[in-house]
C-alpha cells in the first residue's frame, strides 16, 4: 500500500507540474504557471487563464488564439497525468 501512495504521490506531483508552459506567459516568461499567476496590470492579484485573458482584454486576439491553444495542449497533457492517477484505482 505504501508503495502504491508514492506511486500516487509522483503522479499528482507531476501533475501539477503539467500545468506549467516552457517559455511562460507574455511579457512575463518567469511565470510558467497556465491557469493562475499574477496579473500583469494588477501587482500581486492573481488572474486565472492569464494568457487567455490578458489577450482579450488587451484586444490582441492573435495573442489570445495562441494562448488558447497553448492551454488547450497544457489540459490535455495534464488530462492524461490525472487519469493515470485514477487508473491506478481500477
């Protein structure tokens, strides 16, 4: 059972780390984070899609249609971590 939680363990912990893109976000390439990091016109208030919403609210739809797909690959390779988590439970 143990060696089965570290198992688990890895897996989430890689999981976690799906969530991060390589080369960051615009203008700010030091947060890799997909989902949620601090605004880019807000300090320290969180944004979540940042990518995503900073181009649309910008108006820079090129950037928004990039940042889309790049977190449409971001999900699907961290869809793919959780359920190699879950089919250790079947």
């Amino acid at each position: 059972m143990h060696r089965q939680l570290d198992k688990l363990n890895a897996i989430l912990y890689r999981a976690e780390q799906k969530l991060l893109y390589e080369k960051g976000l615009p203008r700010r390439p030091w947060y890799k984070h997909q989902i949620y990091a601090p605004g880019f016109y807000t300090g320290y208030g969180v944004k979540t899609l940042p990518g995503i919403r900073e181009g649309i609210e910008e108006g820079n739809w090129f950037e928004a249609q990039e940042r889309i797909r790049i977190l449409a690959n971001t999900l699907a390779d961290f869809d793919s971590t959780i359920k190699a988590a879950l089919a250790m439970f079947n």
